[in-house]
C-alpha cells in the first residue's frame, strides 16, 4: 500500500502547509491534493484491513486466532511509538527552550491514546475492531442483517457522528465474508474504467462544490460532500484494478509502508520548522515554486524514512520488529 501511506502523508504535510499559503489558487490545489483526494486513503485502509482480517476467517474460533494475534501484532507497535513520539515532543519542547508539560495524566494519555502521535488514532481503533472480530463476524455473517447495518452506519455518519472509515471496514468485512470471488482477483477493465471515470467525476464535483476555506465540519454537512466521502474511495479502489499488477515487481523500499506512516509525523514537525520557520523553502507568490516545495517534501519523507527502515531491518532486526510488529 506505498501510494496510500504516500496520500496520508500529504495529508498532514498539507495541514502545515496550507496555513503559510495565503493565494487563494495555491490554497485550491494544496487543498484539493492534501485534504481531498488523498484522504481517500484512510477509509480505504480501513476497508483493506478488514479484508485481509475477514478473508480467511470461516468460524468464531478463526475470529479469536485473529484477535489475539492483531492484539500483539498491533498493541505492541502503538505502545512503543506512543513513547517514542512522547519523548521526541518533549525533547522538541527543551530544544525550543520550554518547560514539556508532564504529569501522570498526560503521561499515561501519550502512552495508551496517542495523545502525542494523534496519527494512531487509526491503529487505536483497529485494535478495538479487531478485538471486537468475534462480534463483527457474527453480525456480517448474516448477509442481510449487515447490509442494513452498513446504510444504517452511512445514515448516521450524515450527522458527522463518526469516521467514514468505518463504514468501510465494515463493507470491506462484508464482502471479504459474502463475495469473496469479487477480491480474490481484479475486476474486469470494463467496470475497473467505469470506477475511475467516477472517481474522476466525483473529484471535479468537489473541485466545484466546496470552497477550501470553509470549515471541515461545515462540508461534511453538505450532501455533495457525504456523496463524495461515501463512493470516491471505492472508486478509487476498483479503478486501480486498470494497472495489471501481477506483472509489477515490489521493490525493497516499498515494504516498508508501516515504519513510514509511525514515523512520519515526526518528520513533518521536523521538516515544517525548517520550511516555515526559516528562511528556507517558504512559500511564495510564485505558485509553480510552492507547488514544487509540496508536492517534493512528501516523497523525499516517503523515500528517506523507508530508506532508514530498511537499515534498522538489516542491522537492528530485533528492533525492526519490535517498531513494526514483525511486518
């Protein structure tokens, strides 16, 4: 999943970005990468998550194998990049000549709810999905039962109640339970082009819909928007099935997509302080130079943070799979 570990990273570079970006074209186009099409990534991670967790999974007993197993396989990477961020904004703090606000609460806050790498949200609530499999997979094997339930999820998200990824997971439980054939292998290129002529559709709607300087909540609100929340990441999904990848090779620095997503934060706080706060790389009025600073910053974090993965494999493998998970 290099491309959508590449999307999240947009995702939160161009929360930093756009508040040094006063041209309302430049804002558009950050926007529109940062905060539009790249946060189709998140519900569709929830929705790959669920079908790698549900596509084997025949009875209650498998459920339980699966819990237990992304108890560890998770818990143990979220508790130790909760401290590892916790340090590292702390020592930001010191650096920057500040007192780090400590206390058991905030302590214990850093450790068990991402307090400070509030990108484990994701992971948090994986876990309890995952712990919660057993009970999942007895409701979604009733097929009609969880049809209802999955509109019912998609009702109630209109009222901003919860994420839309979600939903996905759900939908992504459902079929990995139900319709099997339709993952264990690409869609035809006729459906796989209609996906994509719909994703495409749906991002100009929202290109024309929705102003970037409208508040979050405030979109959400929009039908326009929930249409586009609700159908673009399948779209997406589906439309990728146009590029033939049995016929495309992985490379190394491609297998490392978890070490990327745990550590980027970090790196964005260290690489917007060199941007933002220096005299280095700051956004200008010339809109081809800030588009190239943006569009540049989230592949050379991308490249370098898997680079640095790979060496923590080969030289320190205990640790690499302490950080990951064994992944």
């Amino acid at each position: 999943m290099p491309l959508l570990t590449l999307m999240v990273v947009y995702i939160h570079y161009s929360t930093s970005f756009v508040n040094n970006v006063t041209e309302s074209m430049q804002l558009r186009v950050i926007d529109y990468m940062g905060q539009c099409v790249s946060r189709n990534a998140v519900p569709l991670f929830f929705f790959i998550s669920a079908i790698l967790s549900f596509y084997k999974i025949d009875n209650i007993s498998d459920c339980i194998v699966l819990a237990k197993k992304k108890l560890f396989s998770l818990g143990i990477p979220y508790l130790v990049w909760n401290i590892i961020g916790m340090l590292f904004y702390f020592s930001l703090d010191l650096l920057n000549g500040e007192c780090p606000s400590v206390s058991l609460n905030v302590i214990l806050d850093g450790i068990f709810h991402y307090r400070f790498m509030y990108t484990f949200w994701y992971i948090f609530y994986l876990i309890i999905l995952s712990i919660l499999s057993p009970i999942i997979w007895c409701i979604l094997n009733k097929k009609y039962i969880s049809i209802i339930i999955i509109i019912v999820l998609s009702i109630i998200h209109c009222f901003d109640i919860f994420s839309w990824g979600f939903i996905y997971y759900f939908l992504g439980a459902f079929l990995a339970c139900h319709y099997k054939g339709l993952l264990s292998s690409p869609v035809s290129p006729k459906i796989a082009r209609v996906a994509a002529f719909l994703f495409v559709s749906l991002q100009i709607m929202r290109i024309v819909c929705f102003d970037p300087t409208l508040d979050f909540v405030s979109a959400r609100n929009l039908f326009p928007y929930l249409l586009y929340e609700l159908f673009s990441p399948i779209c997406l999904f589906f439309s990728l099935d146009i590029i033939n990848f049995t016929k495309y090779k992985v490379h190394e620095i491609e297998k490392h997509t978890f070490m990327v997503y745990a550590s980027h934060i970090m790196v964005i706080s260290l690489v917007s302080a060199t941007i933002f706060e220096s005299q280095i790389g700051i956004p200008s009025t010339n809109i081809v130079y800030t588009l190239f600073v943006f569009f540049s910053v989230p592949i050379v974090i991308y490249v370098s943070s898997s680079l640095v993965s790979m060496g923590i494999k080969k030289y320190l493998p205990l640790i690499f799979k302490l950080l990951t998970g064994g992944r």
